[in-house]
C-alpha cells in the first residue's frame, strides 16, 4: 500500500461517522464502473 493511501485511510478514520459514509458511498459508486476480472477460488 502506497503512503498516499495509507494517509487517505488515516484521514478517512478521523472523520465523523457521516462523513465516512459520504466518502464510502462516492467509492463504491466510482467502483461500479471498473472492470474486476472474475474470482477464482484464491480470491
């Protein structure tokens, strides 16, 4: 995991409960559209 993305989550777990769920909300929407080859068993 990159420093950036270790500081985003640090950021992201000093928000407020509402906040967080904004912030995960817009990530999950933003997910929907990326191209996630199917799981296999390891997965």
């Amino acid at each position: 995991m990159t420093a950036i993305t270790q500081e985003t989550l640090k950021t992201f777990d000093e928000l407020p409960d509402s906040d967080q769920i904004e912030v995960a909300l817009a990530i999950l929407k933003r997910l929907i559209h990326f191209d996630f080859s199917p799981l296999d068993d390891e997965d």
